[in-house]
C-alpha cells in the first residue's frame, strides 16, 4: 500500500509540473503575442490621441484666424474717404477729391440759381450735392471694382490648385495667376508678390489684398492661406474646396439676381413714376404745376415730396438687396 501511494503521489506531482511548467513553454508565444498586441493597442490609442491633439489644434487656428478676419471686416463697416477710394481702385488723392466735390457743389448751386431756385435752397442742394453724389459715384465704382474680382477669383484659385498639384511653391503659382488672370485679380495677386518682395510674409501680404477687397470669399481665401501657413495641410485640397464654395456662391448670387429682378423693375417703376407724371401733366396743363416753383408754399411741398419719394426709393432698394 505503501508503494501504491508513493507512485500515486509522484504521479500527482508529475501532473501537477506538467501542468504547471508545460503550458508557460508551450504558450509563452501567445503570451509574447498578447503583451505586443497590448502594446500595438496602447500606441494605436497615442496615434488617435496625437491625432485627435492636431485636429484641436487645427480646428482653433482655424477659429482664429476666422474670429481675427471677422474683426478685420466689423471694423472696416465704416469707411474712410482714403479706404473708400482705394477699395474703388481710383489713384486720386483724398485732397483732390474733396476738391473736386466742392467744385461741383459750387456749380451746381450756380445753376440752381440760374434757373430761379431761391438762394438758401440752392445752396442746400448745392452742398447736398457735393457730399453725396461723388459718394455714391465712388462707391459705385467700388462695387463694380468687387464684382469684377469675384468673377475672377474662382478661377485665380482653381489655378493655385493646379499649380500646387503639379509641385509649384505657393508664391509661383500666385506668381503664374498675376501674369495670366484678368483685371482686377491680375493686379491684385501681383501686390501680393510686391508686399513679399518688401519683406512681408504670405500671411501679412495676403492680409493687404482683404485690405484692398473686404468681401466674404476673400476672407475665406485669406484664412485658407493664414491657417496653412500656420498649421500647415494639405493646401490644394482647401483651395480646390474654397474655389467650389465660390462658385456655388456665385451661382446663388445669379439666382437671387433673377429671382429679385421682378421687384427691382417695379421698383424702378414707382420711383419714376413721380416724374412721368409730372412731365405729361406739365406737357397737357403748364400752369398746373406752376405753383411748385414759383411760390414759398410750392417750394416747401416740392421739398416734402422729394424728401418722401428720396426714403422710399431707400426703403424699395433695402428690400431687393440681399447680404449673405
């Protein structure tokens, strides 16, 4: 019995090594696979974690530069002469233009006395007349100046793209959209090569351009280009985006124009219909209309009535123009 229960005990042990020692050398491998895939697992989580780090960092430098150029725009809401006259791309001073403006209130006043108006009303028009009229000619001249840069711009950028996309460096390509692009984008890309020759960076010097053209879709060109230099990326995926965005506003902006033109014509309509009628009804009863400029009372209604017609020719352009 003794001997049976020494063998059983040995035996026991023997199991008990073989089931203790066999497997760590037989799965010490899986072992091995275990802890690396615990590793692999570790450094996948600090791969999504660095890259998680970059987009943060990414997605403020973009909130950034938007919140900076935002700024830049709600500040240049009201515009100085010297500003207005640049963004119209008129070489004249501030000076000469001031100059200009009171000569032509001055004849103005001249003429409106000429014709009998009495003197206290000549010379409020007359200085009416010289402060908003070249106003509005110059701002017109300054929308004029924008619509023909946004006709250009997508396709100023959509050349970038294809520079970038064939290994040019960001300052060939705007070197290659200065040479080749119309007016005014031409002249335009070609001051921002004349900003970096003076020793400003891409940053700064596409800063001048928002200077020159303070629209939206520059904006989104001077932040594509700001955050790039910056946080760097894939440029000519932004811009490829940038140039589809603008087309697609460009093309809202024609639908709203055709959508919005019914109302413009009735507008325009209403606004000269004051004056229709008063040149029929001059035309078929000529003293009818007499009293309107040969007595006081005639002068003051006369000014009502334009004073009326002038706010809701106002009101009827503020409700066919749309800001998006």
């Amino acid at each position: 019995m003794n001997v049976l229960l020494l063998a059983f005990l040995a035996i026991v042990t023997v199991g008990a090594a073989g089931f203790a020692l066999v497997p760590s050398m037989l799965g010490g491998g899986r072992a091995e696979k275990r802890r690396k895939a615990f590793q692999g697992d570790i450094q996948a989580n600090r791969r999504e974690m660095d890259a998680a780090k970059t987009r943060d960092s990414r997605r403020k430098s973009v909130q950034q530069a938007l919140k900076t150029q935002n700024d830049l725009l709600n500040r240049k809401k009201r515009i100085p002469l010297p500003a207005l006259l640049f963004q119209a791309g008129m070489t004249i001073k501030p000076a000469a233009f001031i100059r200009n403006s009171v000569l032509f209130g001055i004849g103005l006043t001249v003429i409106l006395f000429i014709v009998q108006v009495p003197i206290y009303f000549a010379a409020i028009f007359g200085l009416a007349g010289a402060y908003l009229l070249p106003r509005m000619w110059v701002n017109r001249k300054r929308k004029k100046y924008q619509s023909l840069f946004l006709d250009e711009l997508p396709n100023a950028v959509e050349a970038i793209v294809r520079g970038v996309k064939t290994g040019l460096p960001l300052n060939d390509s705007i070197r290659v959209v200065a040479k080749d692009s119309k007016e005014p984008v031409k002249s335009e890309f070609a001051r921002i090569l004349d900003q970096q020759a003076f020793g400003m960076s891409m940053t700064e010097a596409v800063t001048v351009l928002l200077d020159r053209v303070p629209l939206p879709e520059v904006n989104f060109f001077v932040v594509v280009i700001t955050v790039q230099q910056q946080a760097g990326g894939n440029l000519s995926e932004a811009l490829g985006n940038l140039a589809r965005v603008l087309r697609n506003r460009k093309k809202m902006k024609q639908k709203i124009k055709a959508m919005s033109s019914e109302a413009k014509a009735s507008a325009m309509i209403i606004g000269a219909l004051p004056f229709i009628v008063a040149t029929l009804v001059s035309l078929t009863s000529p003293l009818y209309l007499q009293p309107f400029w040969t007595t006081q009372l005639g002068y003051i209604w006369a000014g009502v009535g334009a004073g009326m017609l002038a706010m809701g020719i106002f009101v009827m352009t503020k409700m066919v123009q749309f800001d998006f």
